[in-house]
C-alpha cells in the first residue's frame, strides 16, 4: 500500500512533514502532521541518530500527532543505552497530554523540555 493513498489529491507526504537536522546541537526538527500516512519517514530519521548517543527533537512545530507517531517517537528514547537520552524539545499540549494518558512520560530516555514560558508584558509608563 502507498501511503499517500488516504491522502486528498495534491497533498504529497513531504508537504505535510518535514523533518531536518539542528542545527545548534545533535537532533532534528519535526514541522508539520506525524500520522499514519506520513509515520513511515520518521523511523529512518530517528535510526540515524539514536546511534549516535543523546539527541533532541524540536517539536515546535509539530501541528498534529496521533498515538502511532508518539509510540515511534517514544520507542527511540526507550531503546537508547548507556544513559543517553532523548529530549522532545518545545511538545504541544496535546503530545504533553498524550504522553501522560498514556504513561510514556515516565519511559527511561525520554526527557520532555516545555518551551520557555512568555514573560508578561510590563506596564508602560501611564500618561
């Protein structure tokens, strides 16, 4: 089965998920929908760095992932050795959420960073 069967005309795969090298540290970046039809990109990807120690996924602009595509994710942290870890840089509310009904956020190698929270706007000076 081609996995962009399901997929409505003019939607290829590479347009709904990107995933590129950081650039400041040993990882990748995620953009875009982790799902049935785009999942089968990501285990490659994820295999060429878990044997290279530790390393971090940028979330941030990860729009949708369903339970097969965090179940890929977390199964890369669990299957690192030697107490290398994997960090999910910047993960949505709805990954956070996901990993805590499902009690992967306690699974050994795995490291969740929330991204840097916004500082309230000061109040300027009043007139």
């Amino acid at each position: 089965m081609n996995v962009t069967d399901d997929l409505p005309p003019g939607r290829p795969t590479d347009q709904l998920l990107r995933i590129t090298p950081l650039v400041e540290l040993a990882g990748l970046r995620i953009d875009g929908e982790l799902d049935r039809a785009t999942l089968p990109t990501l285990p490659p990807a994820l295999a060429s760095m878990s044997g290279r120690g530790s390393f971090s996924l940028d979330l941030s602009g990860l729009v949708f992932c369903d339970v097969g595509g965090l179940r890929t994710l977390v199964g890369a942290a669990a299957g690192l050795r030697g107490g290398h870890v994997l960090t999910m840089r910047s993960p949505s509310p709805q990954v956070r959420r996901l990993l805590t009904l499902t009690g992967w956020h306690k699974t050994a190698g795995l490291r969740l960073q929330a991204p840097p929270r916004a500082l309230p706007e000061r109040p300027g000076p009043r007139p």
